[in-house]
C-alpha cells in the first residue's frame, strides 16, 4: 500500500509504471488519474487545504478497507494539495489484482470515498473571486451504493 499526500507535481505515466513494476502476481492493474478542471477558461487556480496526518490516516483506512473488501495485491493513493493550475494531474488512484472485476470495482470504491469522504478542502480561484467546492449530492449516493 503506498499513500501519498503532497504539494509536488507528479507524472502519472512515470507513477503508474513504477506501481506496475512491483505487481508480479496481478493480472490486472487498474488506474484513475483526475486532473484539475479548466471552467471553461476561468479558473486560475484549484487551492486544495488538508489536515497533514489525520488525511493521510484516514486515506490508509479507506485503502485497508478496500484491501479488506476485494482481493487486491497492492494500492496506490496520492493526492496533491495547495496551489493547482488548470489540466493539473490532483490525484491518482491504481489497484492491483489477479482479476479485472476487482481492481475495477476497488479502484471505483476508492474514487467514490475520494469525491465525498476525503479530509480536504478545495476552493475555486476565479477573476471574480474565491469560492469553497460544495459536495454534490450524487457523490454521496455513490459512496452509499458501497455500503454494506
């Protein structure tokens, strides 16, 4: 399990490849890279607050979780924080396993916990001002899909 929490850029095909490299037993790796959106042309930038080691425990948990839930070989969670420019990779998520279905649905657990549960906070930096995201209420219905 490898839990990343940092303010540095990061090359998704270099972190993918270096995830790939340690996976000799899967037979499938899934990953989900999401970048910070453009809006239209407005946004300047994505500034992303978070609690240092309450995000990064409860990211170990939710991984755990998933580990505990599917049968996964490894995961990979890592999320930036402060300052994004638009088309910024923000976080990438990668599951490995022996089969396909898993590494799909754990991966797609994982993005869900992201989007509604994860301790961080993002505010939109506009030409007109700042504004706080607001959670939407179909990422919280996807999350409850997971309940068991």
């Amino acid at each position: 399990m490898d839990i990343r929490v940092q303010s540095a850029p990061f090359d998704p095909g270099q972190l993918l490849s270096e995830f790939t490299a340690n996976q000799d037993k899967a037979g499938a790796i899934v990953t989900f890279t999401g970048l910070t959106r453009d809006l239209g042309g407005t946004l300047a930038t994505m500034e992303i607050e978070h609690y240092p080691g309450m995000t990064e425990k409860a990211l170990t948990e939710i991984a755990t979780e998933a580990q505990t839930r599917w049968p996964l070989d490894d995961v990979l969670i890592l999320h930036r924080h402060g300052a994004l420019k638009p088309t910024e990779p923000i976080m990438m998520v990668a599951t490995a396993s022996k089969h396909r279905k898993s590494a799909f649905e754990a991966a797609d657990f994982l993005m869900d916990y992201l989007k509604s549960r994860a301790p961080f906070w993002k505010k939109e930096v506009t030409a007109d001002g700042a504004n706080w995201v607001a959670a939407k209420d179909e990422d919280e219905v996807a999350l409850q899909s997971w309940e068991q």
